[in-house]
C-alpha cells in the first residue's frame, strides 16, 4: 500500500491533495492521513447556509469548505484524525462503504478498541459514533474517507452544526445528529499523534511505501486549492438553489425579506413592512437580482441608492444584519498550506 500525508492542516489544501491523488496520483492502494485546523466540511449536495451557525464560525475562525463527496456536515480540528482509502474500481467491485468503514474498525478492534460497522458508513463504539464515511468514484478509481473522533468537544460541535433553520429553505440534503464518542476515551495515555501512527501500522502493514508529491504535482494541487476549494463559486455557489427570508423589528419599523438563491446568487429578492418608503421598493430589489448572496456585495448596492428613501429610518447596517447575521462572511475561504 502507498502511504501519504499532506503535511498541512489547511482544509482546502487537504481537499485539494486528496482529489488530486484520486484523479492523477499513483497507481495502486493509497492510504492518506491527515488532519484539518478548524473546518466544517459540508457534503457535495448540501447548502452551508442551512449546515452552519456562520456567525459562531467566524467568530472561532472555523471554515467552511464543500468536499467533492456526498453525506452530511462535519466539524473538523486537531482532535480528529482523517483518512482517505483509494483504490482501483475493479479491485473494488464488491466493497461497500461498510467494507471500507470495516477496514478502519479492524484496526481500531486490534488497538482494544469494541468498534463496530453501523449502517451504511458509520462506526460506532458502545452505541455512540467515533467515525462517519464517505465515498466518491471517478473514473476507474474510488474514495472513500472518513473522520475519526479522537478527542472532541461537543457543545462546539452541536453549536456550529446548529443554524437557523426556520430562515433557509431548500431540497439539499440534510445532516443527521449522532450520539458521539472519543478514541481518547478509549486509549488512554495516548496522543492523537500516537493514535495517528498505530492507525497507519494496523492499515498499512510491512510493506509500505511512502510516498511524497513534489515539484509540478504540488504546485497542480496548490493550484487545485487556489481556484476550487478556496472559491465562492464552489463553497457557496455550488450549493442546490434555495429561498431564504427573515424579519426584524426596529425602530423604524418591521422589515421583513425572502429571496431566491440560484447558483449562489440572488435571483429575486422582495422587502415587506411598515416601514416608511418614499420611492418604489422593488428599484432596490431589482438593483440586487443576479449578484452574489454575499454582504459586501449588497452593502455596495445599498452605498449608491438613498436608503431612508426607501426604508424610512432603518439603516443600512439593519438591513444587512437581516439579511446576514453572519455580517462579515468572505467570498473565498481562508488558510494556507
């Protein structure tokens, strides 16, 4: 088996490294293990406004990246260990995301750990899940990776996963909540580092070869990093088309909004309220249709029209703290590798 790691715990490096190693890296098995600095890593088919308390990740300096797999949300920091299996679809024919999960619950049974396979990917231990799974296939070969739980604090956990879900609405897929569990709990003593290189004994047996990226290839995933992963385009414009509303109260009266976001961006926004308007309130929302589902964005359309004009005396700053109570979210994803 060829061993890897990406020597980065930045999540859109991490990502990058890993799909680039499934679409053009060596032939054969190929374990990775790796690890992300605060992330949540939202499946391929979900809305991360639906996933994610932005405004609590923000203020954690927790990102938010899409991976190329389908499945639910997860909190990635240095108290998890990731790993990825890659192999030749034909080798693979008749492994299930189960066979795969069950590669990794043998090594932990082997550690003393009473792992078991539950479900389609899950591994649980004593009723309560350590690990979930994932898997993609492109071309001829396959991924499948997963998240292990070696120590984790979960009101964070249940914190960032918790958004608003009476504000977003869409037919993306959903995360479920699980019961959780720690391999701390179970090694003690023991470092996720320590558990890190008895993981990759137990998978990868004798005859391992280790493998390092270099020159060009390293230079294809920074750049796969750069553009993909780090991008609106992917993080929030790839997300299934949805509607999302509101309503405040101020001052100047109740502002209420509901908006349709296609591809990331506002395909129609209508305002509601009692507020006092002296012009007509769909110029606003016709200026912000076709642009970008992102607060710098709307703050540069609300700096060239009047707004008391046509919201009375709510301000501007009310109006994006409606419509983004994340109020400072980036249009691209920070992190270095």
């Amino acid at each position: 088996m060829i061993y890897m790691e990406t020597h980065s715990t930045d999540p859109c490096y991490n990502l990058a490294f890993e799909e680039y190693q499934l679409t053009r890296g060596p032939a054969g098995d190929i374990l990775i293990l790796w690890q992300n600095r605060n992330a949540v890593i939202i499946g391929q088919n979900q809305n991360a406004r639906e996933e994610v308390d932005l405004e609590y990740a923000k203020a954690t300096d927790t990102v938010v990246v899409r991976r190329i797999t389908g499945g639910g949300a997860v909190y990635h920091d240095l108290g998890n260990l990731n790993y990825s299996l890659i192999t030749d679809l034909d080798s693979a024919a008749d492994l299930s995301l189960r066979s795969f999960s069950g590669i990794v619950s043998r090594a932990l049974h082997t550690m003393g750990i009473p792992s078991e396979v539950s479900g389609r990917n899950d591994i649980l231990i004593h009723g309560k899940k350590v690990s979930g799974s994932a898997q993609r296939i492109i071309g001829n070969r396959i991924l499948h990776h997963g998240c292990i739980l070696f120590k984790a604090d979960p009101d964070r956990i249940s914190r960032i996963l918790t958004p608003d879900k009476l504000k977003y609405a869409s037919g993306s897929v959903k995360s479920a909540r699980s019961r959780i569990t720690c391999i701390e709990d179970y090694l003690p003593g023991t470092t996720v580092y320590d558990f890190w290189s008895l993981l990759k004994e137990q998978i990868t047996g004798p005859d391992t070869i280790v493998y390092e990226p270099e020159g060009s290839e390293l230079a294809e995933i920074q750049k796969l990093a750069e553009e993909k992963y780090r991008s609106y385009e992917w993080n929030f414009g790839a997300a299934p088309d949805y509607t999302v509303s509101g309503k405040g109260r101020f001052p100047g009266g109740i502002l209420e909004f509901r908006a349709k976001v296609v591809k990331g961006k506002i395909k129609s926004i209508q305002f509601f309220g009692d507020f006092m308007a002296r012009r007509d309130i769909r110029e606003i929302s016709s200026a912000m249709t076709d642009v970008r589902f992102l607060p710098e964005t709307v703050e540069e359309i609300l700096s060239v029209y009047p707004v008391s004009d046509y919201f009375g005396t709510i301000t501007a700053e009310e109006i994006l703290q409606l419509i983004f109570p994340e109020s400072s979210e980036s249009s691209e994803v920070p992190g270095d590798a």
